[in-house]
C-alpha cells in the first residue's frame, strides 16, 4: 500500500512536472515576443502579439497534424496478428490512462515513439522492422514505457517542444535556401527526399541560419525531456510488464545498435519523442541528443555498463 501511494504520488509530480515546461515555455517565449516587439514601438508590439499568438497556436493545434504528416503510417485495427491493441488496453488500464491509437510505419529501421498534446488523443508510433526484430516480451515493454510517458505528460511536452522547435528550423531553413536561391526546387521537396538529405549530411541540413539556432534547437529538445523521467519510464516499463530490468535492458541495447547501423535520419525536432534517440550515429549531433547516453540507461538498470 505504501510502494503503490508513494508510485503515485511520484507519477503525479511527473505529470505536474511535463505540464509545467509546456506552459512555462510557451509563456516564457510569448512574453519575449510581446516584449521585444514593445521596443521597437506600437506597430513591433503589434507584430510580437500575433507572432506570439501564431506559434501558440501552431503548437496547440497543429502538433499532432503536424507529426502525423511527418510520419505517415496505418492506423492499427481489426486484424492484429500481434496482440498490440490487447496488450495496450491492458496497460492502459493498469496505468488509467486512455488507449492510444497504434501506427505502423513502413521503415527499414526498428524504432517506437509517441505523440499528442493530450493522451486521449494520443499515438504511440511503431516501424514493422521494430515488430520483426524484437520478441514479444521486448514489444510489451516498448509499449509500456510509451505508456508511461503519456501518463507523466512527458509525451505532451516532448509533442509541443516539437512543433515549436519545428517552426524554428522552417523559418531557418527558408532563410536558407532564400539567401543561396534554392527556394524554388525547395518547394518541390518530399519528405522521402527530405530524409535522405539529412542522412547524407550528417542528421542536418547545412546553412548559416540553420547551424545558428541549432544550439537553441537542441537545448529546448534537451529541456524536454526530463533525464528523470526518462529512466523512470525505463524502469516502469519492465515493473508493469514483470519482464524485469534485463529485458528492458535488451530492448534498449538492440534499439541503439538499430539506430547506428541501419540509421532513420529525422530533424532535431522529432529526435527527442523517440525511445532510443536516433541521433547517437552522428558524433556531430550527439550533444543534442535529449535521451541520456544509452550506457547511463543500462546502468540504472542493471547496475552496470555494457561490455
């Protein structure tokens, strides 16, 4: 009765915790808008208000459209070969928090993550490969250790952190591709071209603008997730499946290796709402990285590090 108030309890201040860096965040930077505006005069504290306005509501109605579009995939239902929508629901339920829609992405690379400003709109997404290459105790704990970020609102946070760290590249890379007069094939450009850029430069596109805000990209990613959280949801999703910390372990190890061998290239504004960051392949980039470094993961759990 004690471990159980005190679980509580601890997830509660978890959630209180994710709800409170996407409010103080989104105020912070509305304020700053507001404020700098109000320094160049009437018209510059016009032009803050909208501006703070147009990125509040980018974040609270298009985040979810806008990973949806990022990583188009089939919703999982009726046949499920894999027990997920089963096991879902019954992790949902020990965990009271809403089901989540489940996405099957059609990619080479086994990864898991989830999205949604609000967790009975939520999706946990997840590649076929990822099915194909771990057993089902290892998908049981993927699903778990979604499951326990959305009920920490660590998902909602890393979701907002998304969009508005997205905004922040686009409006950078526009710039970009403005000043070397490559705006016009931009126009034309596909995500499935997109990505094989940023894979063959190094998990960024280059320019001026985009490397100069890439730091203030990677601390919001950073700030996001909560180095806490993180390994508490590693070792929540092996106490709610009872598979235990070595399997959890496997699970982490298998997806970090996947990562660096057989790598998904995603901006920096997607990295941190994976379970296992897909940026460890790009040394470059690394610093960016919000998940803690896979060894810290293992030794949380087991008390010690890979050989």
């Amino acid at each position: 009765m004690i471990r159980a108030f005190f679980r509580t309890h601890s997830q509660s201040l978890m959630a209180l915790s994710g709800q409170a860096k996407v409010w103080v965040v989104m105020s912070t930077l509305s304020l700053v808008f507001i404020f700098g505006g109000h320094a160049l005069g009437r018209f510059g504290l016009l032009f803050g208000f909208l501006l703070a306005l147009t990125v509040n509501s980018l974040v609270f109605f298009y985040a979810d459209l806008r990973i949806s579009n990022l990583f188009p995939g089939r919703e999982l239902e009726g046949q499920d070969p894999w027990g997920l929508l089963r096991e879902t629901k019954a992790l949902a339920r020990t965990l009271a928090v809403p089901r989540p829609m489940i996405v099957l992405i059609e990619s080479e690379t086994p990864m898991a993550f989830s999205a949604g400003l609000l967790p009975s709109r939520s999706t946990i997404y997840l590649s076929r490969e990822l099915l194909a290459r771990l057993t089902p105790d290892e998908v049981r704990v993927v699903l778990a250790y979604e499951l326990h970020r959305l009920k920490t609102q660590q998902t909602a946070a890393a979701t907002a952190t998304s969009a508005l760290v997205g905004f922040l590249t686009h409006t950078a890379r526009s710039i970009d591709t403005l000043l070397t007069f490559r705006w016009f094939f931009g126009l034309f450009e596909s995500v499935r071209t997109r990505r094989a850029t940023l894979l063959n430069h190094g998990g960024v596109t280059s320019g001026p603008m985009t490397l100069l805000v890439s730091p203030l990209v990677a601390l919001l990613s950073r700030a996001s997730v909560s180095r806490k959280s993180c390994l508490a949801s590693d070792k929540a999703s092996g106490e709610l499946t009872k598979a235990g910390a070595g399997t959890v372990a496997r699970t982490l190890w298998k997806l970090d290796s996947y990562a660096k061998t057989r790598p998904f290239p995603v901006d920096l504004a997607e990295a941190h709402l994976f379970m296992v960051s897909p940026l460890t392949r790009y040394p470059m980039w690394k610093f960016a990285s919000a998940q803690p470094p896979i060894e810290a993961r293992l030794k949380a759990l087991t008390g010690h590090e890979p050989l």
